[in-house]
C-alpha cells in the first residue's frame, strides 16, 4: 500500500496542500484506518494574538485537509488510484468552526478528519484539531464533488 500523502501525488499549487507552491503551507494528509490524519507545525510568521496562531490558518487547513478525506474515500470506494491527473476532487460547499481553545504557536496540531456521509455528488465531513491529544477545534464542511478543467474532454 502507497504511504504518500495524498498531496504528493498530483501536481497542485494549492496555498495549503500544494507541493508546487513555493510558500504554501505543504501539509500532508494519510489514512490511518478510516480516518484521515494530518500533522502541522506551523511557523512563527502565523502567528494571530501573541503567541497564538491566526485561527484562519487553522480553517485553512481544516478545509482542504476534510477535502482530502472525501477525495481520498471517494477514490478508495471506488477502487482508483488517486494519480496526475486526478480524476475527481471536491470543493467547498459550506464549512463550519469551532473554536475551543487557542493554538500555541510552538505547538504541531494533529487533525483527524473522517467522512460523516457521502452521496453521488456530496460529502460531509468532520475534523477535529488536536493540541498534545486535546481537542482545540472542531469543523464539519459540506464538500461537491467535481472533475478538475486538466481532466474535462476538451481542455
């Protein structure tokens, strides 16, 4: 079994999950069982409130890291290897969050993503935030699936 994280399998320029982008956040996303776990440190410059970091880098990175999820079990049902060019992702449809407490800026934040339900076309999922195995936050984001321009017939 393929233990790459799932960004580093296609060739994006995402902010958060692109390994292409020179200064973009390049978190990683792998299954463990039937979640989806990711691991962040982040750097200094994001920073919010004093030695905090700014809780839109966390829904940042929540966001495209549930997206991983739904793409991730969606491909896995569907026994296809996610792969350059990817065959189908998904988006953002609406996304909520939680905060409970701060994100020490020193401190690597564990998400845990699992999807609640998945139909044709739609995905919900759930993430939680971790800080030393406490949770910090919680999201669930209403995800559409869609096939990326680099895959419709015609482009």
């Amino acid at each position: 079994m393929d233990q790459r994280a799932f960004q580093d399998l296609v060739d994006w320029e995402c902010f958060a999950c692109g390994r292409l982008h020179e200064h973009g956040l390049k978190i990683k996303s792998y299954w463990s069982g039937d979640e989806v776990i990711c691991t962040w440190q982040p750097d200094h410059s994001f920073v919010g409130h004093p030695g905090r970091v700014h809780a839109g880098l966390i829904a940042t990175v929540m966001m495209c890291h549930v997206v991983w999820a739904a793409t991730a079990l969606a491909h896995r049902k569907a026994k296809r290897d996610i792969c350059e060019p990817i065959d189908f992702t998904y988006g953002t449809k609406s996304f909520k969050l939680d905060l409970f407490k701060p994100f020490p800026i020193q401190s690597r934040v564990a998400f845990r993503a699992k999807v609640k339900d998945m139909k044709a076309e739609e995905a919900t999922v759930l993430c939680s935030a971790y800080v030393d195995d406490e949770e910090h936050a919680r999201s669930e984001a209403l995800l559409f699936r869609f096939v990326p321009e680099a895959r419709r017939p015609g482009t």
